[in-house]
C-alpha cells in the first residue's frame, strides 16, 4: 500500500492528500495492487485513469480513480485476450502444390454449365 501511495504522491500531488484520506483509498490501494498482479503496469494505469476525469469534481476522488483503473485493466484484458485469440486463429497457408493440377492463365479452364430453355 505504500508503494501505491508513493505513486499518488508523484502521479497527482494537488489531489494525493485528499486521495490518502478519502475512506476509499484502500479499495483504490487493492484495485492497483490487482491490476499489477495481473500482468498490468498500475503507474500507467493510474496516470491515465487520472487524465481520464476531473478529479477536482469528483465525490470521492478514491472510488472514481478505483472505477477508472478496474475498466481501464479490464478492457486491457479483453484487447490482449482478443489479440491472443486472434494470433491463433490465423491459417496457415498450404502447400502451392497440393497434387491437383490448375488451369494456367494461358489455358482455358473448365468451361461453365449451360442452361437450355
């Protein structure tokens, strides 16, 4: 908690007082503590959950920054889920010869069915 702390202080020194004393702070702390325990970078995560509201207007700045910072991982989350599902998804191309034989450029190919009325 202190290491969170220490973040609050360099990341948002006009608001990290009131973050330290709001009756949230330890819900922000364990939100952090989370986010980097799961692979997340908290610093990064906290400086854009701050950029992302005012926070001179928030009610309590503590559980706004904590709301930011859980959907910030969470989309963070979801977007290299996706990325690593897509990874595996890709096809693999086959072989260029694969024993049948196509027509070339030069050669007509089959000729195309026709109707009769």
């Amino acid at each position: 908690m202190e290491r969170h702390a220490q973040r609050i202080i360099a990341i948002l020194p006009d608001h990290a007082q009131q973050v330290l004393d709001d009756p949230a702070w330890p819900a922000l702390a364990a939100a952090l503590t989370e986010a980097e325990t799961t692979g997340h970078d908290p610093e990064q995560l906290h400086q854009h959950a701050a950029r992302q509201h005012t926070l001179d207007d928030a009610r309590s700045t503590a559980r706004t920054l904590t709301w930011h910072i859980q959907r910030l991982a969470a989309r963070q989350s979801l977007s290299d889920r996706a990325r690593a599902a897509q990874a595996r998804t890709w096809v693999t191309p086959r072989p260029a010869h694969s024993g049948q034989t196509r027509p070339s450029p030069s050669q007509p190919g089959p000729a195309a069915p026709t109707r009769h009325r």
